[in-house]
C-alpha cells in the first residue's frame, strides 16, 4: 500500500472514536465528510471504520515508506542520477588509453611513413651474431628496441660493406626513420667497415639512449635511387643490461 496521509484535525480526533473528521486523505484519495466511527492500531496498522464501512488500512511499514516513498533507491538516484560511471566516464570520457595516444602515435610501426619497413625487435639485453641484411631501394629499414634501465649499459652496432659497395647511413631515432637523435655520435655515414657506439648514460663518445624509452635504429643507402644492396650487422654490449 502506498502513503496515506491523514489531516492533523483527524489525527487529534482519533482520541475520541466517532467524532467527525472533515477531510480525510486515505491512499492519496480525499474524502470529504467521513465520520469515523471507530479505530484500531495493531502491530504498526491504522484501521479506520466510518459509520458505513472501513475506509482503509494505514500500514505501519508502509506510512515510513523507507522504499517507495523516500526513494532511496528511485528517487535519490544514487546509481542512476549521479552516473558515477556513465556520466564521470573515468573510462571514456578521460580517454587515458586512446587520447592521450602515447604507445599508438609515438612512433610505433603501424604509423610509420611508406617509405619505412620496420624489422623484427632487437633484444636489447642480448648480443647479436652476424646477420645479413638487405637494404630495399628507396627505403630505410628501421628496428625498433626498447633500452634498460641502467644508465651504465652501453655497446656498439658494427656493420660491413662489400667492398667498393654503395655508402650507407646508420642512425638511431626517437621513430621509425625519421631525423636522428641530437649529438654528432647518434648518425654515421660511411661504406665498407663503419660502426656506431651507443650508451645510457649522457656523453660525448657515443650516442646518448635515454634509459627505458622505445627508440629506432635506421639503415638506409645515401643514395636514395640506389639499387637494393646488402650488408652484414654486428651487435655487441658491455653486459650491463
């Protein structure tokens, strides 16, 4: 049953059964000109009786209305109306992962120019045996390798020419084939022999690799219409990944 509300001229009058209540709210409904010809209130229940019939039950329980008249549930809206999720949106709407793009639009492969072809990892905690690589025309091969956290870790890259071969340009950066990293030591242009030294620590005889950072090291022949050719590459480091 839902709230009944009952004047207080009735209420005072419930002393003195039969004494005439002018309006009388009963189940949201006003009646006017009941007389009451008796009460009762048992176990938290309000029954009147008019000098024809009972007009209604008032239930203890249901006068408090603890659910369906206070709405905690409905009416506060603790769910619904604060929308801690929805409207908030810590997810969606602050958008951590997709905005703010951090992974996605510095640098990965997926977004790297048409003329970049990624290769597979380096280990960078690893040493590296001597592999061929085969450098398209036109095109800069870029690897991608995420240094450690040792500031102390530092190696070299070595890489060998046929003899007589195209010139190539080695080069680290910050993504795939683009501009190399500041200082003299972080791009080398040669044919042949040639290497390049790195480390993660700041120094001027190598090229600085900021520690636990996903950076790029980029092959390419200097002549940019020169036919595909190949080269051997090296990787050595000083064990203190």
């Amino acid at each position: 049953m839902k709230k009944s509300f009952i004047t207080m001229g009735l209420a005072l009058a419930l002393a003195s059964p039969g004494v005439f209540a002018h309006s009388l709210f009963v189940n949201n409904s006003k009646l006017e000109g009941v007389e009451v010809a008796s009460f009762t209130f048992t176990n938290g229940s309000l029954r009147l009786t008019t000098t024809g019939s009972a007009v209604g039950v008032v239930d203890g329980n249901d006068n408090e209305g603890g659910n369906d008249n206070e709405g905690g549930n409905d009416n506060e809206g603790g769910n619904d109306n604060e929308g801690g999720n929805d409207n908030e949106g810590g997810n969606d709407n602050e958008g951590g992962n997709d905005n703010e793009g951090g992974n996605d639009n510095e640098g990965s492969c997926d977004s790297a120019p048409s003329n970049v072809t990624c290769t597979e990892e380096f280990n960078w905690q690893a040493g590296e045996g001597a592999i061929r690589l085969t450098i398209p025309k036109g095109k800069i091969l870029s690897t991608p390798f995420t240094t450690s956290g040792n500031p102390d870790y530092a190696g070299q890259i070595h890489f060998e020419a046929p003899l007589g071969g195209p010139s190539t340009r080695i080069w680290f950066s910050a993504k795939p084939g683009e501009d190399a990293l500041p200082g003299a030591m972080c791009s080398v242009q040669s044919g042949h022999l040639y290497s390049i030294r790195w480390g993660q620590k700041e120094s001027i005889r190598h090229c600085f690799l900021q520690p636990g950072k996903t950076l790029y090291f980029n092959v390419a022949h200097v002549n940019e219409q020169q036919n595909s050719s190949s080269v051997y590459r090296l990787r050595t480091n000083n064990g203190k990944y």
